[in-house]
C-alpha cells in the first residue's frame, strides 16, 4: 500500500502591511534604544571606567565603587543628606497631599474650580525659574522676612542656616503635592457610601470613619504614592541646585549633586556613573522592602496583589 504524500504547506511570502504594526511602533523604539537603554547599559560600562567627557574610558574595575565607600567623605555625607530629605519630604508631602484630598473630595459649589488651582504647583514647581523665586523669597531680605518684620518678628536666615535649609528645600517639594493629590481624590471617590452610612449608624463619628473605613480603603494608593515619591524625591537635583547649591555647609548636598559636580564640574564621567548606579541600586533595595512590607499594610478591595 502507497504511503500519501502530505501536502506541503505553502511558504508564506511576506508582504509590507505585515510589518505595519512595526512602523506604528518604530518612533517609540527608535527612542528607547537610542535614548533609553542605550545610555543605561553605557553608564553601567563607564562605572567601571575612569573616564573623563574629553578623554577616551579607561578600564579600572571596581576602584570607582571602592573610592566611593572608602575614600570619598562627601559620597557619604550625600548620601546621608539625602536620606534625610527624603525621610521628612516623603512623608509631608503624602499627608498633605490627603488632607487637601479629603478637603476637595467635600460637595461644595465651584469644587472643581478649588481642584484645578490646587493642582497647578505640580505642573510648575519642577522647574528652574519656580525654584529661583523660592530662593528669592527665602533670602535674607526676601518677601517671607519682610512679611516677617511687619508682624515685629525678627528675619530668619533660612538659608544660612542647616536646619531651616532643609526645610525650605522639602517644603518647595511638599508644594508640589498635586499629583498624589489627585490619586488620593480618585481613590477616595471609589469608597462604598454604603460603608460610612453603616458606621454613621452604628454610631462612629469621623476619626473613626476616617481610621476605620478611609485609610484602609486607599493604602492600595497610598503605596503607590509612597513608592513613586520615593523615587523621585532620591533623585532630586533641581531645588537644592537652584535654591542653596548644598549649602549651608553641605547640609542640603543631595547625592544628585554629587552626581552632578563629580560628572560636569570635575570631569570625572566614570566616578560620577559609579554614583548614579549606587542610587540606583538604593532606590531599588528601597522599592523592595516597601513592596515587601505591602502584605502586612496594603489593603485590595479584590483581595489581590501584585
């Protein structure tokens, strides 16, 4: 008995419109591989180089990351400075940003107006010329000084001081609490009704609803806010640049001046990598252990996770 032959399966000519989900994409992966990754896998390469922006890498294996945590004292007092911000920015600008959510999310004639006003220090305050006028105004004759005198109030040198430094610097960030602010309004708008008519019944008054009902309903969003002004409260340069340089003494020498002064005012390139990807590996060792900490805090609705 003959063995049929099989058909053979036709080889698929392949025509141009097949590729045109290609061309859609092609501007956005153009951009990541020239802009994106490119500079990220080059940065990691140049960390183990000593390299200068007008001369040629050259190969020095880990001396950048020993000089880093062995030699170098600014390194430390940065990365100490910046901890430190981070510690007080995060956690006012995430408390005012609920407390304003929780002021708009009242029913009141002309709220969205109040919603637009409050958010547009976010669209502004990243920027260089907002935190020039922060400085000017923090000045020793600034306007918040002679506001200060009226009221025969002495002037307070806020940034010569190291304490109050700091303090202008997290609050110009606290300022710009727009973005969390809108999560938390979104996230408070998703609460039951039914669940605050329950407790209004039983008898709970707003501390309780709030403890009780509100905050265990938006950690999903509160987590998120945390993790995200984390990150960039880390990487913060702009402020601290603009307004005291990482003055007084160095107490405002955020590790992205470091970064900064060690790549463009030194020269030195590879040292200045090195950095970058040590604060790279502390905002993902940060990242982790709040992801970690999620289970035992975070609340879902659905009962899932990430």
């Amino acid at each position: 008995m003959k063995e049929t032959k099989s058909a053979a399966v036709p080889k698929k000519k392949w025509k141009l419109r097949d590729f045109r989900g290609f061309f859609f994409i092609l501007p956005w992966m153009i951009g990541f591989f020239t802009l994106q990754l490119y500079p990220f896998l080059a940065s990691l390469y140049y960390s183990f180089t000593s390299f200068s922006i007008l001369g040629t890498p050259k190969f020095v294996g880990l001396s950048n990351y020993i000089r880093l945590f062995t030699i170098d004292p600014d390194f430390k007092k940065s990365l100490m400075v910046t901890f430190e911000y981070a510690l007080i920015e995060v956690p006012c600008k995430l408390l005012f940003a609920l407390i304003i959510a929780l002021i708009l999310n009242i029913k009141i004639k002309g709220i969205n107006a109040f919603r637009t006003l409050y958010y547009i220090p976010s669209i502004l305050g990243g920027s260089v010329a907002v935190s020039a006028l922060w400085r000017l105004m923090f000045m020793n004759d600034g306007i918040l000084n002679k506001l200060l005198n009226l009221a025969g109030i002495p002037s307070v040198s806020w940034l010569g001081s190291a304490g109050t430094a700091m303090f202008v610097i997290c609050l110009l960030q606290v300022w710009q609490f727009g973005s969390s602010m809108v999560l938390f309004l979104a996230a408070l708008k998703q609460i039951p009704q039914d669940l605050y008519e329950s407790a209004s019944i039983d008898g709970a008054g707003p501390f309780t609803k709030f403890f009780y009902i509100t905050l265990p309903m938006i950690t999903s969003i509160v987590f998120f806010n945390l993790i995200m002004q984390t990150i960039n409260s880390l990487q913060n340069f702009t402020s601290a640049f603009v307004i005291t340089n990482g003055g007084p003494l160095k107490s405002t020498y955020l590790i992205g001046m470091k970064l900064y002064t060690e790549g463009f005012n030194n020269f030195k390139m590879g040292y200045a990598c090195a950095i970058s990807w040590v604060l790279f590996g502390v905002i993902l060792v940060l990242t982790l252990l709040v992801f970690k900490s999620s289970d035992a805090w975070v609340y879902y609705e659905d009962g899932g996770d990430f």
